[in-house]
C-alpha cells in the first residue's frame, strides 16, 4: 500500500521495488493498492499507478478510505487471494486417492 498522495510516493514505489526484489516473491502473489488518490488529479494517478505496476510487476488498484472509492474492490481482491491460498494449503495436505483399476 502505497501512500499516493505523499509528496515522496515515488521514493516508496522505489523501496517497494527494493524489498520485492529481495523477497523474490512471483508478481501474481502481490496486489499494489494505491492510497488517497482522492487527493490527486487523474493524471497524476496515472503516473503513480504506471510506476508501481512497474516497480512490482503486479497488479495495481487504487482507492481512497476518505471518499470510499475502490475499498470494496481491494477488499474483494484480497479475500479471493486469500480463499486461493487456503484452497492450495488444505489440497496440499490431501493424500492422493490410491489408484484403482
């Protein structure tokens, strides 16, 4: 989650870079939010979210909390990240059925 509106949002889309390359974690792992875009222009949106999507290789959504736009939308997304996650765990688990002729 990076702050959009921050006067340094590129200096954090840059130590997001920084700790994914590290982490070396696949890109559809990740979900970049874009925070308190109610406080820019939609040029300037633009221009952070091409930066993130750059910096992370992932998707980008973009909401504000103030104004309520795009929370239910990143909401949804992690959830359904999270219901993925669960579902590969608990299949991870399961024996395989013996095989039968």
């Amino acid at each position: 989650v990076i702050d959009a509106s921050h006067p340094q949002a590129q200096a954090q889309i840059d130590a997001v870079e920084q700790v994914l390359g590290q982490l070396e974690s696949p890109p559809e792992r990740l979900l970049g939010v874009l925070n308190k875009v109610d406080a820019l222009t939609d040029e300037e949106i633009a221009e952070r979210r091409e930066a993130l999507v750059a910096a992370s290789g992932s998707q980008v959504m973009v909401m504000s909390g103030v104004a309520r736009t795009g929370m239910t939308d990143v909401l949804r997304a992690l959830r359904a990240r999270i219901d993925a996650d669960r579902r590969a765990a608990r299949d991870a688990l399961e024996e395989p059925q013996a095989w039968r002729p």
